[in-house]
C-alpha cells in the first residue's frame, strides 16, 4: 500500500472527466489523504494542467497515467469516475489483483439492483454495493454511516439522488413518499 504520513492514498480512475477532476480537487484538500495515480483513457500521458487548466495548481507536475489496473490496486482506494457501466470490468480486475482495495464507484454500475439497471441502462449487471450516502437512515436503525465503516466497495449515489434522498429523508415516516413526485432542475453536469 501506499501509506503515506498523510493517510490514505486514493487513485483516481477516469481523473480528466467531470466527476474525476472533482474527486481531484477534494483530493488535494483532504487532510489526511494522499493524491495517488491519476489516470485517464484519451488524455493519458498529457499533464493535468493541460487536460484541466482549473486544476493546474491543485495536481502540481503531475501527468495523467494510462490505466494500468496492478499499478491502482497498489493504492490504499480506488475512485472510479468512469461513465457508466465501465467501472465494472475494472472493478472486477481490481479486486482480483487485490481484494482489500477500497473501491468507490461514482458512475452508476453498482448503485442500482439488477431489475433497475436493466429498466434503465439495460446491458450486464456488474452488481450492487454498499450505498454511499451516510447521512441516510437504516430501516432496522442506526445510520448507513455504519455500513460504509467496513465496505470495502462503496457505490457513490449521484448528485441528483442525493438532492431527492436526502430531502425527503424526513418525511419518510410523515407522508407516503411512494406517491412523491420530485422534479429537479439541473446544469449540464446533470444531464
């Protein structure tokens, strides 16, 4: 592992996209965590700061890497910021190469059961994670922030579930939320 004196060090899959130079730049300013591989598919080889000028003084010299799964699961966690259904082919090499690797999935490949990801995406099921979203209440009680203490694959909500989730949280015992209806208005990182 890459233990470092700063704690944790986090590899980045998918790190010129959107959410993966979002997952940088909360890596940077993480206290105890250590900016590992950033790697990406067409920009690979190209600096950081050429791929995302925003991100320039955030990611030093560093360059964006071809994805290379035995040189990832090194790393203490792997971020995949992948758009979805690629995350689960990866996921699945990863695991292999190392098992202990804490694996965080921002696309949708494992946040979803089986019928819903054929309802929406269609196509293989990679399977279904531990669900990131800790401030969410357990039905037996409790919180979900347990859970996510020991899963080592965690499946990142989506900025548009966590919005509707997290607002509708307490009403959940108040009103029948199966007759809710959310509409959302969204930039174009949600479309």
């Amino acid at each position: 592992m890459h233990m470092s004196a700063k704690g944790f060090t986090v590899a980045v899959v998918g790190a010129s996209g959107y959410a993966g130079a979002e997952v940088v730049r909360l890596l940077a300013q993480h206290p105890e965590l250590t900016m590992g591989d950033l790697a990406a598919h067409r920009q690979a080889g190209l600096p950081v700061g050429q791929a995302m000028p925003h991100l320039a003084g955030v990611a030093g010299e560093r360059t964006l890497s071809e994805i290379d799964v035995n040189r990832l699961a090194s790393h203490d966690a792997v971020v995949l910021a992948l758009p979805h259904g690629a995350s689960g082919r990866i996921a699945s090499e990863l695991s292999e190469v190392n098992p202990d690797v804490v694996i965080v999935d921002a696309g949708a490949d494992f946040r979803l059961s089986s019928s819903d990801w054929q309802r929406w995406y269609g196509g293989d099921h990679a399977g279904t994670w531990t669900y990131g979203l800790p401030e969410l209440p357990l039905a037996a009680g409790g919180s979900q922030r347990s859970n996510l203490v020991r899963a080592r694959r965690i499946a990142g909500p989506g900025c548009n579930a966590s919005a509707v989730a997290l607002g509708l949280a307490p009403l959940v015992d108040l009103v029948d939320t199966s007759q809710t209806a959310v509409t959302l208005v969204v930039g174009t990182s949600g479309a």
